[in-house]
C-alpha cells in the first residue's frame, strides 16, 4: 500500500489526481499539467515534496566529508551544496542536497526510493555519528514554492528578510508563525523556496499558500516537465548506482580536495565512452523513456526521460549516447513506435529565461 503526506486530504480537496510515485500516493496533476507548468514560469506554484528523505545527521564536517562527495568541512554554516552518495566504484547511489546548520548539524536531503538505503549507508560509513531521518511517516515534510513571484508571496508570511537570502542558502525560520528551515535552491529554474518542518507545520503553511491569488497547486507532472526545460536528472531515471556523475554529465559537481567513496575509481575511470545528453525534438510529439537513440543509421543509445515542453512549443527530453556524440548540435534521431523523431542535441538549459538567480527580489 502506497504510502501518504500529511496533505493528502488537501489534495483531493484541490481535486488531485492521485498515483503512485515510488511508493507514495502524490498528485500528478491538478488543473492540468500544462496550466500548471505556465503558472509555475509566470507566477508561483506549490509543490508537495513531503515523500523525499530529510536526513538528520549530526557528524564531525571531516567525517561527513569522507561519505559525500560535498565537502562538509568546506561548506559554510547557512549554505547548500548539490552532490552525490556514490559507491566504491563510483557509481550513483543517489544525488542529494546538503544543508549546513550548524558547526556538526546538517541536513541531507535525499530521493524517496532510496532514503531509508542512504540512512543504513549512512550509519554503516559513521559508526560514531548521529544520523535520523525526518520522514513524513515521523511527522515531517517538504513544501517547494516555485516562480518568478514566490519571493513575493513568501515574505509577508516569513520573519526572515529574503532579499538576504542567497541562491544555495538556508536559515532557520517562522513561516506563518510555524518553525521552519528554509532554503532557496529549486528544481524548476525559477526563483525558489524549500520549507522542511513538521507535518501540522506544513499543512498550516501549504494552506496559507494555496490561498494565495498568485498560487496555485502543481503536481509531480509540472515538476517533470519543469526540471526536463532546465536539463535537470532525475534520480532512478537518468542515473543509478551502475552511472558515474561524469557519465552523468554531472562531474562540475565533483571536487577532488577531499577523499570520499568512490573518488578514487572515478580518477582512475579516465574520460567517460557515454555521457547524458539533453536533446529537442523537431515536434511536438512526445518520446517515450526507452525509445531507441540513433544517429547515422544505426542505434546509439536509449531515451531515458521525456516530455513535451510547455515554454519551448516542442519535445524535450534526456538519454545516453557515446560521448563523442555528446556536442551541442548532434543530429539525432528518437525512434518512437509512430514513427522517427528528427532531434538535436541541445546544451542545458533548455529554456533560457529562469529566475532562480534573480538578485533583484
């Protein structure tokens, strides 16, 4: 049985359509997905991301630092930092979000299939660590606003001046007179705010939000589509244990000041022979996770993730190909079972006009 988030109530209040999504019973929709998806680049949308792990550790920086590609002991108390779980070979066990709160407090936020695989992990690679995992389940959960008009919404319901707020910045806060940890990162591109508290909190925030004029409700179909313009992976989908993050397209992310599992089999991996490419469709007509990748006549990869792009009018999605068809400009062709998709491959993000890094708020 699907597991559910303190707002499944409100969802089928808000009339959402409900599925599976690795064991949690979430809304795919709403209104629709397209209307959402516009909502979200226009104005501000809300997301329920209560499924996904909130790792609670509590650990010397220097030891986190040996388990994580992110070098806790670098990173500054009130930053995030993107990065990854790997195993000795270097291979992609998840990809997380940590947070530093404090000189040993952090929080590592991780995907919703492996989140209780990372905590075992976890306690296995810190013996002498605190690690616990804040889970909807414990009385937890994650809201994401996203849009051009969030911070606008948000700071007449915060007690933080979010102007101070950087990109990859989190502090401690009341959102509607409920205790929060908030932090502006985002998976859609747009500007962004991510509010991790205790469930009650969170249904208390969620419905001061969804009656805002300039919110509205979306669902994991909106926040596919969205990730997919700005070339985003999704863990389980575009990368696994059997991918590196430099197959992944991904190695900007690593640092090698630090040791850490699995960073030295990806220094002696040499340059990758595959790499994840985001590609854009000549039509609207959609590809499917699994059609065939060709160039030149014959098979070259498969499709991993796709949808149709709102903002860009067209086809978009993600898949693998040997590396030396990685080049922005590569014609390819995405085998579909209507008929043969002419696509190109195309440099992240797709879609240029994001306000994730607005400055001006």
């Amino acid at each position: 049985m699907s597991q559910r988030t303190a707002l499944y109530a409100e969802h089928l209040r808000l009339g959402g359509r409900m599925v599976d999504f690795h064991g949690w019973e979430l809304p795919v929709q709403y209104e629709g997905i397209l209307a959402e998806h516009r909502h979200c680049r226009e104005a501000a949308a809300v997301f329920d991301t209560s499924h996904m792990g909130q790792l609670r550790v509590r650990a010397r920086p220097s030891a986190l630092a040996q388990v994580t590609t992110q070098d806790a002991a670098a990173l500054a108390i009130g930053r995030c930092q993107y990065g990854f779980l790997l195993n000795e070979a270097g291979g992609i066990l998840d990809d997380t979000i940590l947070i530093r709160l404090g000189a040993e407090d952090f929080l590592l936020v991780v995907n919703a299939a492996p989140a209780a695989r990372d905590l075992a992990w976890l306690r296995t690679r810190l013996p002498e660590a605190e690690v616990t995992l804040q889970a909807p389940e414990g009385g937890w959960g994650k809201l994401d606003l996203q849009g051009p008009k969030s911070a606008q919404v948000l700071a007449p319901l915060a007690d933080v001046e979010l102007g101070s707020l950087g990109y990859f910045s989190v502090t401690r806060a009341r959102v509607c007179g409920n205790d929060c940890v908030l932090t502006r990162a985002g998976y859609t591109g747009e500007l962004g705010y991510e509010l991790m508290a205790p469930s009650e909190s969170i249904a208390a925030i969620f419905g001061e939000l969804v009656a805002h004029p300039a919110v509205k409700p979306a669902g994991l179909g909106a926040r596919d589509s969205l990730r997919l313009e700005m070339g985003y992976p999704l863990y389980g989908e575009d990368m696994d244990a059997g991918t590196s993050p430099f197959e992944a397209s991904l190695g900007s992310f690593i640092r090698f000041g630090h040791d850490f599992v699995g960073s030295a089999a990806l220094q002696a991996a040499g340059a990758p022979s595959k790499r994840r490419v985001a590609f854009v469709a000549a039509s609207r007509q959609r590809a499917c996770a699994g059609n065939e990748i060709a160039h030149g006549g014959r098979t070259v990869g498969r499709v991993t993730t796709a949808a149709f792009a709102p903002s860009l009018d067209v086809s978009i999605g993600q898949g693998y190909v040997p590396a030396d068809l990685a080049t922005p400009g590569t014609e390819l062709t995405i085998r579909t079972p209507r008929r043969d998709l002419a696509a190109v491959v195309a440099q992240p993000p797709l879609y240029k006009h994001g306000t994730c890094r607005t400055k001006e708020l």
